[in-house]
C-alpha cells in the first residue's frame, strides 16, 4: 500500500508543479502581448469589416472551387480572397497579433520540448510549424475566421 501511496503523492507534486508552471506562463509577456493584441484585433472595426467581405468572397470563391480551375471566375474569385487576406494580413492589429501569437506558439513549444526531453530524448513533441502542415491556418488565418480548423486559439 506504501507504494500506491507514494506514486499518489508524486502524481500530485507533478500536478502541483505544472500548474505553477501554467500560471508562469499565464503572467508571462508573451502571454501578456498575445491577450492585449487579441482583443485589439477583435475590436478592430476594420477587421470586422474585411472579415465579413472575407467571408463572402470566400463563399463565392468555394462556389467556383466546385468546378476547379476551369470555372470562369475561378482565378478571378481565388484574386478576390487573397487581396483581402493580405489587406487584413497588412492591418497593424492583426500583424501584431500573429506575431504575439507566434512568439506565444514558440514558449509553448519550447516548454514542451524542454519537459519532453527531460524524460527522454527519444520523446517525440509534435512541431509548431503552421505552414509546415500540422495544424495549419495557412488558408486563411484564425484572424479571419477562414479555413481554419479552429487549432490555434
């Protein structure tokens, strides 16, 4: 019984110690930059107006995608959403939110990482690449509410 009772109480220590670790990271800078651009984006009037023109192009551009490249206005509509998503990428609140983002992704990444391996170096901790193909928003961003699985916040 005295070893069920010891692995109970280092269960709990481990436990204990990742919350700490999780407020650390909660009151930390990047954490900190990432919440305050987020809410910046999401107040963005701007924003709120590209991503619904987003929204719609993106429809018409599904619409076309149906047929593939030989629709009419495939190439025309695929125009469309692309010079919206890189108005939107050029809109200081969204760039400075994905870069908040980033830097956010790159802690977490780096902890898991770092706790993974010091288990065991033969630990495989899943990359944080986003356009690498792993939980990708590549197809129009999370900021845009386009595409995206919903994976990055």
């Amino acid at each position: 019984m005295a070893v069920i009772e010891a692995q109970a109480l280092d269960m709990s220590a481990i436990l204990m110690q990742a919350y700490d670790l999780g407020d650390m990271i909660k009151i930390s800078t990047e954490t900190s930059d990432y919440l305050y651009w987020k809410q910046r984006k999401d107040e963005d009037p701007q924003v709120k107006e590209l991503v619904m023109l987003f929204n719609k192009k993106k429809e018409l551009f599904e619409e076309c995608q149906r047929f593939g490249h030989f629709h009419p206005d495939y190439h025309a509509a695929l125009e469309q959403v692309q010079a919206i998503q890189e108005q939107l990428d050029n809109l200081e609140s969204v760039k400075y939110y994905k870069e908040a983002e980033q830097r956010l992704d790159d802690l977490l990444f780096t902890v898991s990482q770092m706790i993974a391996h010091s288990v065991s170096d033969t630990i495989k901790v899943p990359g944080n690449d986003m356009n690498a193909g792993g939980g990708s928003c590549s197809t129009g961003s999370c900021s845009t509410g386009g595409g995206c699985s919903g994976s990055c916040g």
